[in-house]
C-alpha cells in the first residue's frame, strides 16, 4: 500500500515545484533566485524534484510567443489572487492557451510521483505484487504500477531499476516489464530492467541471469534476449548493452562498477544513491573513473575520488555538492 503521509508531501513539493517555475518565468530577480535557491536546499527532496522539473526547462513558455505572453499573464494574475498554494492547477488549466504546462504534468505523472510503488533516495525495497504475488526488488528512486491484464501481469516502471525474479512461478503466469520504449514480456526468468531518463535522452537496459525474455520497442522493433546477454533499447532501436550482465546485477549487492567512465556520468550514477544535487566542474567532466564502490556510503566515496584524482569537495549545503579541481595542489 502506499504511504499516504509520504504521497501528500510529494504532491505538496511538486506544486511548491511548479510554482517556482511560474515565479522564475515571471520574474527572474536576485531576490527571487535567492528565495527559490533557499528552498531548493531546505529538504533533499525538494533538490531532487527541482533536478526533474529543470529537464524541461527548454519547455517551459518564455513570454515572447503571443500565446506564452497571454497564458503567462493569466497565471501571474490568477497567483497574485489565488496565492500560490494553487499554481499547479493554475499552470495546468494554461494549457490550453498553448502552454506546455500539460507536458509538465504528464511529465510528473510518467516518471512516477504518483506511482502505487516507489522508493525514496538510497532505499531499496522487496516486494510481492500482482494476483500471484510476484517477486520485485526495487532499487533507490524507483517507482512503479503493477496491472493484472488478464494472463499477464504488467510492471509498468516509470523510473529506476528492478530485479524480476520468476523462476519459481507458476509458468502460466507471464510477467511484462513496460517501460516508456519497450514492453519486455517474461516467463521464468531472473531479470534487472533499468529505465532511466537523462535530459531529454531515454533508455531502457534489460540483462538476464537466467531464463529468456522478448523485447517489443515502441517502434515495434522484436527481439530475443537469453540468459547472459544484455540489451539496450534507445532511440526505437535495440542494441547490446555496453556492459556485461552481470554488471548490470552490481547494484542488487549495493555496489556501483565503473569501468573508464567519465567522471560526470559516474556523479549521475552515484548521485541517484544520495539525496540533494551532486555534479562536478566542466573542468574535470572528463575524468576517466574505474574501480568497484560501496553505495551505501556515498560520502566516502567521494572521499576517495578527491583524494586519488586531486579533486576538492564544495559543499553549498549537504544537499548541493560539486566536485572541483583543487587548484591549490595542481
């Protein structure tokens, strides 16, 4: 069941969410900035949903196209009367004067705010789901809907990362994990199914241990997948995955692997572990990390990635951490 404490309260951070995207459209003052920078830091969660609404900020109207300038005049006049605890509705009901603000809620609806199973930063989660009470362990920021439909069972994973485990199950019962690209129908089968978004960039990665599956793209691109192999789905296609399966199984052992990966791409992977922002300097974006890293403890890993690549750790707050090149050593 879903805690409806915890519901409330994201509903409650994604209206706060998309009022500081109205207010910083509106007025983009100093003041402004400084107030919505206070927030941003207040609460981890409010850093992360922030994280996920800025994605969209190429969408987000800018008040020089006449339809943008009359909504956004609308939504700032209805705010000043209204107060602001009403801005999502507002932002929401300006759609239809041509305002992405329907891309914006179908956006907070696809990747799982309001999802029926989701895990906070950090946490993982072991789950029975569906009539047959089928087998999931959730990684950290993940979140899902599970539809019986008629023989299947439908996981449908808005975001994050699950180990399907099915090789007990009745095999008359068929499990599919949906995903925005891909729809990945199983038997019996041991399963990591990832989907995670990057900006504007999507993709979905399905790694077997045991078992085989079928991968049907959105496109309606068919393949197989068997025990040992990974795939990616991205862009409508389907190709192997970089890595090897077992890789992709690391996280369900707490660990993150890196294997010569930019120094950026591996703060995005480590950052889903911990709550808040973490990122690094343009000027050392393209640092090469390898090496196998305990998740659990986010903070010494950092620790380490200063010490041994010369790195200093900036910290505007515990929530917002960049990792800069230390000039004073260099």
């Amino acid at each position: 069941m879903v805690d409806p404490k915890v519901s409330a309260r994201t509903h409650d951070i994604v209206e706060r969410a998309a009022d500081w995207f109205v207010r910083l459209q509106a007025q983009r003052d100093e003041q402004t900035v400084r107030e919505w920078e206070r927030w941003c830091q207040a609460d981890p969660e409010h850093a992360v949903i922030w994280h996920r609404f800025a994605e969209m900020d190429q969408s987000v109207p800018d008040g020089r196209r006449g339809q943008d300038q009359a909504a956004t005049q609308a939504v700032q006049s209805a705010t000043r009367l209204r107060g602001r605890r009403r801005n999502l509705k507002l932002w929401v009901s300006a759609a239809t004067m041509g305002v992405v603000s329907t891309a914006a809620y179908r956006y907070a609806n696809d990747v799982g705010w309001l999802a029926d199973y989701r895990t906070r930063v950090g946490e993982q989660r072991v789950l029975r789901v569906g009539q047959a009470g089928i087998a999931l362990l959730l990684n950290t920021d993940t979140a899902i809907d599970v539809v019986d439909n008629g023989p299947f069972t439908d996981v449908h994973l808005h975001t994050g990362e699950l180990l399907l485990d099915t090789m007990e199950q009745d095999a008359r019962m068929n499990v599919r994990v949906v995903t925005q690209d891909a729809t990945i129908a199983t038997e019996r089968t041991r399963m990591v199914v990832r989907y995670l978004r990057r900006g504007a960039h999507q993709h979905t990665v399905a790694a077997l241990t045991a078992g085989q599956a079928q991968i049907t793209t959105a496109r309606q691109f068919n393949s197989d997948i068997s025990a040992g192999q990974a795939l990616r789905v991205h862009a409508g296609g389907i190709v192997p995955a970089h890595s090897y399966p077992e890789r992709e199984f690391a996280w369900t052992q707490g660990m993150l692997v890196a294997e010569n990966m930019r120094l950026d791409a591996f703060l995005d992977e480590l950052g889903r572990y911990r709550p808040g922002v973490l990122r690094c300097d343009v000027a050392v974006a393209g640092l090469r990390v390898t090496g196998t890293f305990r998740v659990h403890d986010t903070d010494r890993v950092l620790a380490v990635l200063a010490e041994s690549m010369n790195l200093r750790i900036e910290r505007r707050s515990r929530y917002w951490v960049t990792l800069m090149l230390n000039e004073a050593s260099a």
